[in-house]
C-alpha cells in the first residue's frame, strides 16, 4: 500500500516536471508571449456582439484565433461588425494570435475584463493568460432596461517565432479600486479560471 503510494507521488511529480520542461522548451523555441492591444465593451445581453448562444449553466464563452476566420461575419453580428471589432480578427495572421471571450453577469456586478500580467507557456500548445476584472467608473451607467449584461473582450498577441497556443487557461484576479493594482501573484488569488480552445474546434 505504502510502495503504490510513493510511486503515485512519483508519478505525480515526473508529470510536474515535465509540463515545466515543456514550457521552458517552448518559451526557447518559439519566445514569450506579448500583449499587442486589446479592448472590452461592456453592454446589454439583448445586443448581442458575438453568434451563438452561452454554453448551458455557464455564463463564460470564450476562443483563440491563430488564423483569420473565412468570414468575419460567421464569428461577429452586424452590431459588432459596424463598431470597433470589424477588422481586429484580421490580425490573427503569421507569429500573432486573436483572444475572443464573453463574460456573462448581473447589472449589480458590472465588471470590464482586460488583459492584466503578462502571458506565459505553460505547455507545448498551451498558455496562461491572467485577466484582470475591474468594475465601470460610473456603475450606474447601465442601470435602465438592462438586468442582464455581456462584457465582450478581444485582445491581439504577438509571439516571437510563430507557433501560437491552440488552447489557453484565462485566470481571472480582482482589480484593487484603492491602489489601482492588479492582485494575482498567489494562485489564491485567483477569482476564477476558464479554458478557452480554437475557434476551429468548437
């Protein structure tokens, strides 16, 4: 009983080191990660800025591009596509990548969502992505005939050397309203953690 135990441990810490070794190779081959640009717009549910629908119980969707879509109208509604989105898929192209993602939340919890840290390896194919959630100056902005509302998030990153994550893990830290800063240096101090994959694949 003891001897499985210990080789579980073991076990348990070879895969460890070894998702470490994976991303260290990876941040050698293809070099980190950088933040480009990237915007949030925080808005009714009933306009609706992205096709489709929530997944059930959840009110988190979300995607990366490594490729510009076919059409930009298969991913995006005519509301988006006449606002500040219309070409920002475009730059999913050669050594960048596109993050596409939708929070779902209750007027009383107005929040934006941005990119906060720096983007990581955490695997061959795999990246980390902290986000950084913060409440409107004006919370009462969005009070009139919207109970429900829908942050939309899209941000450009750039990778030294091509080869772009094809599923990322988004973890998401409260913004400090006093000092301005971003927590999230302890992994408790994460508010919530969400999995995104490509596009393609949904």
């Amino acid at each position: 009983m003891h001897r499985r135990a210990l080789l579980s441990s073991v076990a348990s810490l070879s895969l460890v080191a070894t998702a470490g070794c994976l991303a260290t190779t990876r941040r050698t081959v293809s070099g980190r990660i950088t933040g480009d640009h990237g915007s949030a717009s925080l808005h009714p549910a009933d306009e609706q800025y992205v096709h489709g629908s929530f997944p059930e119980d959840a009110d988190f969707r979300g995607w990366l591009f490594s490729d510009p879509p076919d059409d930009q109208t298969d991913v995006f509604t005519d509301r988006a596509m006449q606002g500040q989105y219309s070409n920002d898929l475009l730059e999913a192209d050669g050594d960048s990548f596109v993050l596409l993602f939708e929070v779902r939340m209750a007027r009383e919890d107005a929040a934006f969502y941005n990119i906060a840290l720096s983007p990581s390896w955490t695997g061959w194919r795999d990246a980390d992505i902290p986000i950084r959630r913060s409440p409107p100056a004006d919370p009462e902005v969005f009070e009139a005939d919207a109970d429900t509302l829908v942050c939309t998030h899209l941000s450009t990153f750039d990778v030294a050397r091509g080869a772009t994550p094809t599923n990322a893990t988004l973890r998401v830290f409260e913004r400090d309203d006093e000092s301005g800063t971003t927590h999230g240096t302890e992994p408790k101090q994460t508010v919530a953690t969400y999995r995104v994959g490509r596009w393609s694949d949904r």
